[in-house]
C-alpha cells in the first residue's frame, strides 16, 4: 500500500511522492495523474518548454497544449494556468530533492 510524501500542496493543486513504489501523483485543476519519475521528468520538461516558448501570450483563452505520458490524453491550459503549473513542478522538485540530501544523512548517521 503506498505511503505519501507530500512535495507541494495548494489550492491549485498537489504532488506528492510514494515512500514505496515511488511513483508520483500529480492533481492540477480537474486532471489527476500517477507518473513514474522519469515520465513526470519529461512532463515537468515540456511545460517549461511551453512556458518559454508561450513567453509573450496573455490570453485567457485555453490555446497551450501539454501532452502528458498517458497516451492521447494532454492537458489545455492558458497563460496563467500554465505558470502555475510550471510553479507546482518547480517546487516540488526543490523539496523532493532537499528530501532526498536529507535521506542521505539519515542513513549515514
């Protein structure tokens, strides 16, 4: 059974971490998705790509594609929801890897 580690939560939305099978779940807006590390590793890339590239839109209008690794499924997002998102992954990232330097002295000492 797994056992989360929570690396971000808010309003917006979550990710969290499996201690076990280390799978990630990801919940933004309406979408929920359990991903495996290197698949959420290749989303987190492509909405930084879409943030870069999508730099000057600032529309509210849903025109910004992400595909996500269950096939023929992506998500739609505008300019904001997109930042957001980008700030969800983001953080998580930094917390999942302060959690893992922290793992590493708790099984050294």
């Amino acid at each position: 059974m797994c056992s989360f580690k929570t690396l971000y939560y808010a309003e917006d939305g979550y990710l969290i971490v499996c201690n076990e099978c280390r799978h990630f779940q990801l919940a933004f807006q309406t979408t929920l998705l359990t991903m495996t590390a290197q698949d959420l590793q290749v989303f987190h890339t492509l909405v930084k790509e879409n943030r870069e590239y999508n730099a000057d839109i600032n529309s509210g209008r849903k025109n910004i594609y992400i595909p996500t690794p269950l096939e023929g499924y992506g998500m739609i997002l505008n300019r904001k929801e997109l930042e957001e998102l980008f700030q969800l992954l983001e953080t998580a990232e930094v917390n999942f890897k302060a959690e893992c330097l922290l793992e590493l002295f708790h099984t050294t000492g």
